[in-house]
C-alpha cells in the first residue's frame, strides 16, 4: 500500500509585491579634533609634533628662549611642561631615536616682521579628527506627470498615425576604457535611476575634491572605489566633541547631496527629449507606429501628450563614525618619479656596460722607438648649486665642461669621472647626493673643445640650509706624433683602415644600445604607470615616515597595523603644484594631479573597536605599553564618547549587530539626516483625451442623428413590451397546451 506525502506549500511564498529597489552613493567627512588636558585649552601633541617642535628649537630656526613668550602669545603656555617636551628633548639625540628625521624651519620673516608665532601655530594643528561614513539612498517610489509634450487634434472620425521617437543624452567621462568598464556602462545606461547614482558620484567627486579633478588627460586621482572619498571643506577649523563634529557634518553633508541630486537631476530632465513625428498613412502599418483614430461621427477631440516622470526619495543616512588619522605628505611623486629616473638611468648603464671596449685608435711609433702615450688629469671648474627649492631642497640636473687643449682626447671612462665626483657643502651625506647621469660627450664651449657631464643632485629640504659646490675631473690623453711617417706604411695603413671599421660599427651597436634602452625605458615607465596606485604610494611614505624599521620587522606587527588601521577605506586629497613652484613633472596633466602635487593628505580611518590602541602610537608612539596616567585617561574619555555616539546614532557602541537569539534577524541601523525627492525622465509618455467644445454637424446630419436616435428609442421600447407579454403569458400556464399567441390584430377581424 502506498504512502501518501502531502506536501504544504504557504501562499504567500508563490505571491508577488513590490520591494524597494534601493541605490546607494557613498560619501565620508573629516573633522578635525583637539584633544586637550583638563584646562581644556592645551593640546596633547602627538610625538611626531614634539619632534619637529623640537628640531625647529635645536637647529636655531625657533628660538629655544623666546618660544615661551610665543605660547603665551597664543595661549598655550602649558604645552610645553603638559606633554613632557623637556624628556623628549633628552631622548631626541642629534642622529636618530626612531621618530623620522624632520629637517628643521627656518625663521619666517615678513613685511609684516617676525611670524614665528604662527609657525608655531600652524605645527600644533591637530591632524586627527572623526570622519563620518555616510551615504545617500536612492529609492524609486512612483511616477508622475511632467511637462506637456504635444497636442493633436483630430477631426470627427480621422485617423493619424503617430512615430514616437524618445531619447535620452547620455555624458561618457572616460576617454579609455577596457572591457569591464565598457560593460558596466552599458549596464547603468539601463536605467535612469541608475543614471542618477552615477551622475551623483561624479558630482559628489566633483564636490570633494573642490573642483580641481574634471579632467580628461587620465590623470591620477583619489579613487572613489566602494567608499567613496574623503570631504573636510567645513566652517570650522577644529572641534573638541564628537557630537558637534557630527552636527557639523551633517548640516555640510546634506546641503552637498541635495545640490549634487538638483544639479543632476535638472541636467538628465533638461537633455532628455521626446519628439512626435506625423506622417501620412501609405497602407502599410509599421510596428512602430501608432494609429490613432476619432471614433466620433460630428465631435471633435485633442490628444495631449505628457513626459511620465519617475520620483526618486533620496534619503542621506550616517552608517558610521571613525576616528581618523590624516598626516601630510610634501611632494608625494617625489619618490615614483625617482623610481622612473633611476630606471632608465640604469637600463641605460646596463646597455652601455654591455657593449664591448670601444676600439683605440693605432698610433704609429716614431722610428727606433715605439711613442709612448701620455695620460693627464683635467678637473673642471667649481660649480655653484643654484636650481634650490623653497623650502631649501633640490632635483635638479646640471651640466659641467671640462675644457681641454687640441691634441688631447677623452679616454672614455666614465668610472674615473664618478670617482672624482666631489660635492663641497656643510650638509650632511645623508641630506645631499650627487651622480652622473648619461654618458659624457665632446663639445665646444668658448671655442675650446669640452667634456660636457651631466651631473644629478638631489637634496632634502632645509629651510635656509647651507649650500653647496661641485667639481669632477676626467682623464685624457694625448695623440702622439708621428715622426718620419712612411706615406707608404701599407701595415699602418690597414691597421688604420680597420680602426675606423671597428669604431663605426661599435658606434653602431652603441646607438642600436641606446635606443633599446630608450625604448625599454619607455616600456618600464608604462609598466609602473599602469600599476601606480596614489593611495599606495601615499601609504608606503606615511609608513616610512611615521613607522620605522624598528616596529615593522616582525610579522606581528604588521599583522597590528592592519587590524588598527582600515587600509581599504584609505583616501586622500591633493594640493595643486604651483604652491611649490617650478615646472610640473607631467604638465599635460592637471596641476593637482597626484605627480605635479606640492602636498597631499592622507586620511587613514581607524576600525572600530581599535581606537585606543591607534591615539596610543598616534600620540605616544607605543604599541603594548600604556601612556602617562592623564593622556591615558583623555584618551579613553574621547573613544567613550565616540562609542556613546554611535550607541545613540547606530545602535551599538563598535557599528557590530548584537546576536541574542538563534537565527536572530539583523535590522539595518543607520542614522537618517534629512529625505528629499527628485523627479527623473523615463521614456514614457501620458495621453489625455479632451473632447471638443463644439461639434461639425450641419442641419441635416443633426436631423439624422435626431431621427436615428427616436428610433433607436421606438425599437428599444417595442422589445421591452414583447418581452412583458411573454413574461405575462408564461404565469398563466397551469398545464400543457397548445396556445397561439397573435400579435396585433385578431384573425378575421376587419382591417381599416
């Protein structure tokens, strides 16, 4: 006997109903935040600010005596004693302690006289701050009637055929893409709603970086990836609580995404078009086209054509609130451009070592006697470095002849020229390096044949610094004479023929070599610039300036700092280069983009739940051991009332769902600031259908229509009256009979 399974299946789950089909652009904000002792004026500095706080004391560009009197001037005379400046001073000794070396200020004179105070207020900055997750909702929500697009009046019982055209501008930002990016535009050209999102994303980029990035020259810019990008244009210059820096943001942040949805949304609604087009019928219909038809006989009507307008309830909602670290960088290209130089300098030193010895040309010796060659030292004159930056650092190439008499020539080592390579200054080795650069050639200069060098000289920045001089020397040597030459020498002659053979197919080769090498070069810059990363290249400086080798040479550590700081979300802003002056390194890009920047900042988000142990290294450089009692104890009172602000705002105190139950279901816990709604163009249109005042009946029709309709009526009434009869001879049947039913007049009776 069989089993019977009946299998129960709910309802609901075979229903349909609509769901929210939600969109999100993601935004962050940055707030400064001071944190002070208890008179809640000092602020606690973190230990790279007490170095160069130091350095600008120690090396006479801020003078030691009178830096009290400039904090009393700005009202800060514990800032000194408050954060122990005087034990950092003893730990900082004059080579390194483990902080990263800061060259030191110089003093900063102006029209306006001594500016030392506002040096020093400018060091004491805070370069933490809370930055704000957010992100504003994109949700559909209906339709509604737009603009009046076109009217049609037909005539009574005409007919038109209607071609509806509709489309929409569409913007392309990217001159290059690949095929991923291809196929992710045609997919968000789909919809309009998702029109909106990536139009919003651009404005918002627009926005945060202050307009400086509309640029289609493929330049290198903070990438908006996921998480979008980092804003701190606000009206305040720092905060001390969490809960103004977030009704600080919040006013910016919804005043920023409203704009941004009202600019879009009025372009998308300005450039998108519908046209009507009215063509005359031929007989055959198109399935593109609409046949509209009167059906009334005298009454005319008009079609009205209105666009169908999708409303979009944009919500801006804070999912969260990090601490955040943003250190500058000065030039931060400065080092991938070195990268660049240095690899085609050594492709090029690699090609020329390559090529076999150059041939040396055969002398004939005097008769008896072979003539002996003579070498000779040449040093070139003593060069003055001129090409400083502002800030007393140098990248710089200069060019240096050395003059020599007719008779002698060059004996083409370059390793004699590198080793007589002399920098005269008082910095230190490690501040200022010079090098050869390409191989040297043979010139005239004032009329005297010249070795021309092209020497390199890189120097850190020192405000005010010393300068300095350099000098090279070369070897020579001297053709010898030939006495007595035998024009006849046929031996002399072919050792002379196969000379010049062998030097012009060694030139050869070499020219071959350094066009490879250029061309190698070029592949090797493409390489790097196809894998350069901004944020990366701005991490690995923040690291070896802040991080040294001492706290990142164990795995555990490195496995601290990417559990303390969220690397991923990491972003950053750029300072245009003509606040550094000099050329740009790429001048047909713009002049913020990340390689002509003269400053960048770098905004690196704390994960939450790890505050405390970010502000421990932040401001004391520690990582297991604990600061004094008081910072310690303002330290955890800020990350309390970070983590009451999100408690209050997002639910939970680190941003995590609280799982209580088994299976639980997770709510979404955001903070909403403000809902606004836009309207965005579809391709649809609305018909509205009015009828005509007046009709086009004459006398005659209104005749027919008038006799039609008491005819009509007279039919209709005579078929009520027969149906009432049959009903009324049905009742009076109590048995089966015939019957004959006439109707009208009886048989037989007369007629008239």
């Amino acid at each position: 006997m069989g089993r019977v399974v009946v299998a129960e299946a709910d309802p609901a789950t075979l229903g349909f109903s609509s769901a929210p089909s939600d969109r999100y652009v993601y935004s962050n904000y940055f707030v400064p935040v001071q944190l002070t002792f208890g008179d809640g004026e000092t602020p606690v500095l973190p230990f790279y600010v007490k170095q160069a706080l130091i350095e600008a004391t120690r090396y006479g560009g801020l003078s030691r005596d009178r830096l009290p009197h400039l904090l009393k001037e700005l009202g800060l005379s514990e800032v000194w004693k408050a954060n122990g400046m005087d034990a950092a001073e003893d730990a900082l000794p004059g080579t390194d302690s483990g902080m990263a070396y800061r060259e030191p200020p110089a003093r900063r004179q102006t029209v306006l006289g001594d500016q030392e105070a506002e040096f020093v207020a400018g060091l004491l900055q805070s370069d933490v701050g809370i930055a704000f997750l957010d992100r504003t909702r994109i949700r559909p929500v209906g339709f509604a009637l737009g603009e009046h697009v076109y009217a049609l009046a037909l005539a009574p019982g005409e007919e038109a055929v209607l071609e509806q055209r509709t489309y929409t501008k569409r913007e392309l930002t990217l001159e290059e893409q690949n095929e991923t990016e291809q196929q992710t535009d045609i997919e968000l050209t789909s919809a309009l709603t998702t029109e909106l999102q990536e139009g919003f994303e651009r404005q918002k980029s627009l926005t945060d970086t202050w307009g400086l990035n509309a640029s289609h020259t493929g330049q290198y810019t903070s990438p908006t990836g996921v998480w979008g990008t980092f804003n701190a244009s606000h009206t305040i210059g720092y905060t001390r609580s969490v809960t103004a820096a977030s009704q600080e943001t919040s006013r910016r942040a919804v005043k920023d995404s409203q704009s941004a949805t009202s600019k879009v949304a009025a372009r998308y609604r300005t450039q998108h078009k519908t046209d009507f087009k009215l063509v005359s019928e031929t007989g055959m219909e198109s399935t593109s086209k609409r046949t509209v038809r009167n059906p009334n006989r005298v009454t005319p009507i008009t079609l009205h054509y209105f666009k169908v307008l999708q409303r979009l309830e944009l919500a801006h909602e804070r999912y969260g609130a990090r601490v955040c670290w943003a250190p500058t960088v000065k030039d931060p290209a400065l080092a991938f451009a070195r990268k660049i130089t240095d690899g085609r300098q050594r492709i090029r030193e690699n090609a020329l070592t390559a090529l076999p010895p150059m041939p040396v040309k055969p002398e004939r010796p005097a008769p008896g006697a072979p003539a002996a060659v003579e070498t000779r030292t040449i040093y070139s004159p003593v060069v003055t470095l001129d090409k400083w930056g502002f800030t007393g650092d140098m990248s710089a190439d200069y060019d240096i002849d050395i003059a020599f008499d007719s008779g002698w020539e060059w004996d083409g080592d370059i390793e004699t020229i590198r080793q007589n390579l002399n920098l005269i200054t008082r910095r230190p080795p490690s501040g200022i390096a010079a090098r050869v650069v390409g191989v040297p050639l043979v010139t005239d200069a004032d009329g005297r044949p010249a070795l021309r060098v092209r020497v390199h000289v890189g120097a850190a920045s020192w405000l005010g610094g010393p300068g300095a001089d350099v000098q090279l020397a070369a070897m020579f040597r001297r053709t010898p004479s030939v006495v007595n030459q035998n024009a006849d020498d046929a031996a002399y002659n072919a050792l002379v023929a196969g000379y010049l053979t062998d030097l012009k197919e060694w030139q050869d080769r070499r020219d071959e070599a350094l066009a490879d090498a250029e061309t190698a070069g070029d592949e090797f810059e493409a390489r790097l610039r196809a894998g350069f990363s901004p944020v990366n290249e701005m991490v690995s400086q923040i690291v070896d300036t802040h991080f040294p080798a001492s706290v990142r040479d164990e795995a555990w550590e490195i496995d601290f700092w990417h559990r303390v700081f969220d690397w991923e979300r990491a972003s950053f802003v750029t300072y245009p280069g003509w606040w550094s002056g000099g050329d740009a390194r790429a001048p047909e890009r713009d002049p913020d983009d990340f390689l002509n920047a003269s400053w960048a900042k770098l905004y690196l988000p704390v994960r939450a739940g790890m505050e405390l142990a970010a502000l421990r290294w932040i401001f004391g450089k520690a990582v297991a051991t604990r600061l004094s009692g008081e910072v310690e104890r303002i330290l955890a009172d800020f990350v309390g009332e970070l983590a009451a602000f999100r408690t209050d705002h997002l639910g939970t105190a680190d941003e995590m769902p609280e799982l209580t139950t088994e299976c639980q279901e997770v709510p979404e816990k955001v903070y909403c600031l403000a809902k606004w709604s836009e309207l965005m163009p579809t391709d649809g249109t609305h018909l509205e259908v009015v009828q005509g005042a007046t009709t086009a009946a004459d006398a005659v029709t209104s005749q027919e229509i008038t006799d039609a309709e008491a005819l009509r009526a007279a039919l209709l009434d005579g078929e009520v009256q027969t149906n009432r009869l049959r009903t009324k001879a049905y009742d009076q049947f109590t048995e089966p009979a015939d019957v004959d039913i006439h109707l009208g007049a009886a048989p037989g009776a007369p007629t008239a």
